[in-house]
C-alpha cells in the first residue's frame, strides 16, 4: 500500500492496517523516501554497468554531435584535454637506457599505429575521447624495430564503438557483459572488438561487422570508475547536454524573433475587403495574386479592419543573459569546470575568486591524473614499454626502481604571490624542495642535473648572473667572501687553502 492510498483511506475514516504502521514509521525517518513530491520519482536500482549499458551509445553520439555544434561542449573538451594533459604526462626513468630509448620511442610518431601523432597527442586525443564518449580503448600492437622504435610497440587507439556491446550472456563458456569477457574474479579478461569502426562510410548497409576477443593484456581500458564493480562509463557532458541544447535553442528562437520583427516595416490595417493596390501590392502577393509567406526587410503588411498604421518596434531580449549565465553555470559545474572557463567571461573575476576556483578544480584535475589517466594509461604503457626492451635485449627484465610520472605544471594566477608563498613554505619545511619542484612539471633529479650543468656552464664562461644565489644574495647584494670563495673552489675543483697551525707559529 502506497502513502497516497493511506492518506484517502485516513481521509475517509478507514483504519489503516496494523501490519503497515511500523512501516509507515520507517519511511517516515527518511523524508525523501516518502515525500509526495517524489512520488513520481522511480529511478532504477540497476548495476552501475547495466546503467551505462543502457546509456552510453546515445549519449555518446549525442555528445559528440554536441561537440561538433555546440562551442561550449566544444569547449569543454578542450578544457579537460588541456589541463589533465596539457603537452603530455612524462614519465622519468631513473636510468640512461631506459631514457633515451623512451626520448625516441615517445617523441616520435613511431608509437602510433597511424604514425600520425607523438605519445603525448595520443595522451591528449584518449582524454579527448574518455570526456566525449566516457571510454576509450588502446591495443597494444607489436611493430617493427627501428631506430624511431627501438622496443618495437605501437598503440592503436579505438572509439567506444569498437566494443561489440552486444555480446552479453555466456560466449563460449565465459561470462561476457556488454563486450567484456571477465574471469572468475570480475576482473576483464578479454574484449570483443570490432575490426573497423560500425559506422565506417565505407561498409555497406547489408555488411556485417563481426567483433573477435582481444586479450585484456593487449588492451588499455580508460575510463572514469564512479561506482564500485563499474566496467564502463558514459560521455562527461550526459549532466548537460539538455541545458547546452536548451540554451541553443532559446538563443535561436530569440534570434529568429529578432530577424522577423527586423524585416516588418510597419502593418496597415484598412476597412477595405478589396485586395490593396499600389506599388505596395508586390509585398503582399505574388503575380497569381497569392499571399506572400516569407518576411523580407522592410515589408509593409495590410490587414483588414478599422484602418490606422501602425510602426512595428523590436523589443529586448528580455531576461536573456541571466538565463544564459544560469544556464552556463550549470553546465560549468555539472563538468567539473569553472564558469569563467566555460564561458570565457572574465568581467567579474578577481585574484581572490580565480584563485578559489582553480583550486578546487585542480584537485579534481589531479584526481583525474593520478585516479585515472596514470594507472590506466600512463604506467601501463611504461610497463609494456618496459618489456618489449627487455625481450629485445635492452635491459634486464626487472623494472628500474624510482620510476615517476609527472603530470604539467598548472600556470601560476598570480606568479608574484605564487612563487613568494612557495619559497616560504619550502624554507618552513612545510613542502618538501622535491615536491615543489615537481609542481612545476620537473623531475627533481633531473632539475638538479640541470641546474648544475648549467652552474658549469655559466662559470665555464665567466658569466655571473644576479639570479645566481651562489653569488648575489637574495636582497640583490654579493655574497660574503666566505661564500665567493666556495663558490670558486667548486667551480675549479681546487682544495680549500689551509689555514696555518696555530700551535707551530706559536712555538
């Protein structure tokens, strides 16, 4: 028994039964669960997984659709694309082999299987892919050995429609939900993909596109993981879509509102029921006498009736902007974004309110980062990297401890501020030099190597530079003699001169 069907009997005098008053007791301790207002509101107690399986491919082909059309959908890919991945997350390896092998591997189009983007395109173009469609995949393939490609691994990256989500149920003895063979465990263990792409132009309408298993260990699976026991996700833009396309469609009615009252010129109302002549006739009929149905500027339109003119006056745009602020707003914060940056609106922004903002959206930044593009992308592909050298005879088959992956640096608001609030937490102890370091988008070891090659280099060629703390103190004056000459001992490799023995002279 429902609450509406107790509430009537109530009404009417009737006893509700005993059996159901606990219950109603229950409900009762949890407003939105009895409430009438959401007495309409059923969702579905489905598996995250059936959810998306339900939603993905329109949403999908909705979004993308979005993106194509729509400049803030455009815009918010493009966002997420350049601050989750920016020029590329680097990986430093702790060892020359592995580094240079990786600088020519990575850096080259060698690592695409369409030898059309470097590693760190193909970072960007599956960030593009997970925000649009929620998914992407990438096959590891082998290749050949080449200078360019000294590990002999290509990456093929595929849309979410290369999964064959039909494939549910038992196929041939293992367990498969929507295109994913799992193991006993729930853990993927292959996915029947799709040899071209279901919407290739060139497949003809009666061809079937048949999908095979691909180990899991040959593919990369990116997606966003929201629930517990989640095996796929659906487009970034599903929250708002509808209120992108509401907005574009409230702008287009009120432009084509504009566009008609711009082309009425004025309306003549006559007591006449004879047809209007005059040079005025062709604005209202054709040469068969036929009413006119299209507007054009400055038309004058006759209507029969108590005769007067009158001018027609365009009217505002009403409440427009503060629907289309709402409306972006919602659209910012249902992506993860900010509003300033969806829609490129700056009139009220300041340091303070910038700065709360980007913070927060750096800490989902990161949680991208590290949650998701790095333990399903980045360091899988390092590890494959890895042990292709070593069955090519590279290196031992051991992964090299100290392995980083660092994402880019976000820019500063306010580097001024910035910098001064990061030096005085580095000499407080409170940020570690290598962590502050690395916020910049550098390994900490290397920036060392750096900063020491270029110390040689400086004082290689006499140059003395006022941002050289060895030499110009921090208030713009030079150092003591103490520090210059601790300075030029390093830079000469000479020994430090003996001070003479007291003891001896005195003697």
């Amino acid at each position: 028994m429902n609450l509406l069907q107790r509430v009537w009997q109530a009404a009417r005098g009737q006893a509700v039964p005993a059996a159901t008053a606990p219950a109603m007791q229950a409900d009762r301790a949890y407003a939105a669960a009895q409430d009438v207002r959401t007495s309409l509101w059923n969702p579905s107690g489905s598996s995250a997984t059936a959810e998306v399986g339900m939603g993905a491919a329109p949403i999908a082909r909705r979004a993308r659709d979005a993106v194509r059309n729509d400049p803030y959908a455009a815009r918010i890919v493009d966002l997420w694309a350049g601050n989750a991945v920016g020029a590329g997350i680097t990986t430093r390896w702790p060892d020359r082999p592995h580094a240079d092998a990786w600088r020519s591997w990575a850096e080259s189009t060698a690592c695409d299987a369409e030898r059309r983007l470097d590693l760190y395109g193909l970072q960007a173009l599956v960030m593009r892919a997970v925000v649009e469609s929620g998914e992407c995949l990438v096959r590891l393939l082998p290749g050949e050995i080449t200078p360019a490609n000294p590990i002999g691994l290509r990456l093929q990256l595929l849309e979410s429609d290369y999964l064959d989500t039909t494939r549910n149920g038992l196929v041939d003895g293992q367990a498969v939900v929507q295109g994913i063979a799992l193991d006993d465990a729930g853990a993927p263990a292959a996915y029947w993909l799709f040899r071209q792409h279901p919407g290739a132009a060139w497949i003809s309408p009666g061809q079937r596109v048949r999908s095979e298993p691909v180990p899991a260990a040959e593919v990369l699976h990116i997606y966003r993981k929201r629930r517990p026991g989640q095996l796929r996700d659906v487009s970034w833009l599903a929250p708002v879509l509808l209120r992108l396309r509401d907005l574009g469609d409230y702008e287009a009615a009120l432009l084509m509102k504009a566009k008609i009252e711009a082309c009425l010129a004025a309306v003549v109302t006559t007591d006449s029921d004879d047809a209007v002549t005059g040079a005025s006739t062709s604005l209202l009929r054709d040469a068969q006498g036929r009413a006119l149905e299209a507007f054009e500027p400055g038309i004058i339109l006759y209507n029969r009736g108590a005769g007067s003119v009158e001018v027609v006056n365009p009217s505002g745009g009403g409440s427009h902007t503060a629907f289309a602020r709402r409306t972006l707003e919602a659209a910012a914060v249902g992506a993860g974004l900010t509003y300033d940056q969806v829609s490129g609106d700056l009139t009220a922004a300041n340091y303070s309110s910038l700065r709360a903002g980007k913070i927060e959206f750096r800490r989902l930044c990161e949680q991208v980062q590290y949650g998701m593009l790095i333990p399903m992308l980045v360091r899988p592909i390092a590890e494959r990297f890895h042990a292709h050298g070593a069955l090519a005879g590279l290196w031992g088959a051991d992964m090299p401890h100290g392995v980083s992956h660092v994402p880019p640096a976000h820019e500063m608001i306010d580097p001024a501020k910035d910098t001064a609030a990061l030096v005085s937490q580095v000499r407080a102890g409170f940020v570690p030099l290598p962590e502050a370091v690395a916020s910049f988008g550098y390994d900490f070891r290397q920036a060392v190597e750096m900063v020491k090659e270029a110390n040689a280099a400086l004082d290689d060629a006499g140059v003395s530079l006022d941002t050289d703390p060895r030499r110009v103190a921090r208030s713009g004056a030079a150092q003591d003699a103490a520090q210059m000459a601790a300075v030029e001992i390093a830079a000469t490799g000479a020994a430090m001169p003996q001070q003479p023995d007291q003891t001896a002279s005195a003697g």
